[in-house]
C-alpha cells in the first residue's frame, strides 16, 4: 500500500515497486501489485494521511502512477463525493483495477453510486469513512447494505471493536468479507517510535498513533486477525481463513493463481498450529520462514 504522498514521493515509491518486482527476488515477500491509498481523498476523513498531499481524482495523474508502477496497480482507494470520483471510478475500473472506497465522508447515496459506477470495496471498514446513523447510513450504511461489495476489515479489536465485527460478519456475505493488517513498518517491532510517510508515529500496547492520538495504522499480524475473528467473534475458523486468503484473492482477481492450495497455483502458502501461530511459510514451493 502506498499512502498519500507528494507526486514525487509516490512516483519514487512505484518506481521502487516496479524495480522489486522486476527482480523476482526469492526468499522474502512477493509483491502481487499496489495498493494506491490515496491521494485522491476527503480531508475531512484523513485519519493518519497527510493532508496537505490530498488531491482531486485526475485520470491522466492516475495513469501516470499506473505506468510507473510498471501496470501493477491493482487497487485504488477514492472518496466518492470528490470532484471527478465518478469518472476516475469508471477509468480505472474498466482497466481492472478495484476501486475502494474510502477516507470518505461520503453519503449512503453517494456510496452506492460509487459502487454503480464500478467500486466493488470498501477500505478498512468503519475506519477513516462517514459511520452509520439512523438519519443517514452513510459509507458505513453502504458497506453493510451492499452484498455485492468487498468489505475490508482492520481485525485488531483496536480499529473496530469486537461487537462492531459481529455486525459486519452478520451482514456481509461469506464471500465478502477481507481481512486486512493496515500494518507499517514498526510491525513486529517492539513498543517505541516509529515513521509512516514522514510522520513520527508511536506504538504502545498494540497500537500505532501520531502524536495526536490518530491511529496511524496498526501493527497487527494476519493470524492475530484470524484469531480474533474465531476467538472473540464466534466465525467459523473455515470462514475466518477464507476472509484473509481467497475472499482477497476473488476481491483482486488474481484467485486463478492465489488464495487456496490446489494443483496448478502459486505454492504460497503458510503452516498454522492448533493456535493460529505461524509455523511455517512456503513462497514458490520453498520455505522462507520455519519455526519447526
């Protein structure tokens, strides 16, 4: 994921994205494609983006980035009441790329018309986006609505609480929930300070915030999100792996090659104990992490 930056900031950052992949390096994480979380945002709903960098959806600033990513944007968040949303919505989702919307104030109106235009995801659900009220349903309204939308979720009991995951696991279809981390780079760190695009962030007991207060993504791993989801949500385990293996697979559609073991896909895969702790990860048929 990249989150709102300069242009010069985001461009480098795609550059290096594209350079990565180019060398199909082994041994450490594969990048599938980017995640382009912003710039074309509400300022109202920032959260932790720097604000100063949110501009008003641009096609030709979008195709821009798509090329120097290499054609490897694969998701694209958007706030749909902002100036040009409609039309953005619709370019980049006839070139295949997922359209999310999020960071917005946007109405339950205004929502659903985004997912009319193509948005077929919600980014990080009730997180950063206009919540529900019995006046007006709002982004959240939309998400809990609309069966045919992706609803991301942050997992951590931090971001969401555990009755709210209930209500989204009771609405959303078994096929429609995606588990996210949100997690920077102070993930797996311990407790301290920490950087996200510039800003001093700082993690204690869990959680990662801006001086502020905001939160500022998280440092939750995975399997802690699947855990939480059986453990203190009452989902199936069946249910819970599938929201963080092929719901996000379908959700992108790379599920062709990802998402589940069966003959003829990506051999990435992870070993699991009774807990839900990792005991081993497997990319392109070899073990790059073993605990065993």
């Amino acid at each position: 994921t990249t989150m709102t930056q300069s242009k010069d900031n985001t461009l480098a950052a795609l550059a290096a994205v594209k350079a990565y992949r180019a060398q199909n390096r082994s041994g450490g994480a594969a990048i599938i494609g980017v995640h382009l979380e912003g710039p074309f945002l509400s300022d109202k709903r920032a959260g932790a983006q720097p604000r100063e960098y949110i501009v008003k959806p641009d096609i030709a600033l979008f195709d821009e980035y798509s090329r120097a990513s290499g054609g490897c944007v694969k998701q694209i968040t958007i706030a749909p009441e902002t100036d040009g949303a409609y039309e953005l919505i619709r370019h980049a989702s006839a070139r295949g790329v997922v359209c999310s919307i999020g960071h917005s104030d946007a109405t339950y109106a205004e929502a659903r018309r985004a997912a009319e235009c193509g948005a077929r995801c919600v980014t990080h659900t009730f997180n950063a986006q206009s919540p529900f009220t019995h006046r007006e349903a709002g982004v959240v309204g939309a998400a809990l609505l609309t069966d045919a939308t992706y609803a991301e979720l942050i997992a951590d009991g931090i971001h969401v609480s555990v009755p709210a995951i209930k209500l989204l696991l009771k609405n959303k279809p078994t096929d429609k929930l995606v588990l996210i981390t949100d997690s920077i780079r102070a993930k797996g760190l311990r407790d301290g300070e920490s950087e996200l695009g510039g800003q001093k962030v700082f993690v204690k007991n869990g959680a990662a915030r801006l001086g502020d207060g905001t939160l500022a993504g998280s440092v939750l791993k995975m399997n802690d999100a699947v855990k939480l989801l059986v453990d203190e949500c009452g989902a199936d385990l069946t249910r819970a792996i599938d929201c963080a293996t092929v719901n996000p697979a379908n959700n992108l559609g790379i599920a062709e090659n990802y998402g589940s073991i069966a003959t003829g896909k990506a051999a990435d895969f992870v070993v699991l104990d009774d807990g839900l702790d990792v005991l081993m990860t497997v990319r392109d048929g070899e073990i790059i992490y073993s605990k065993l």
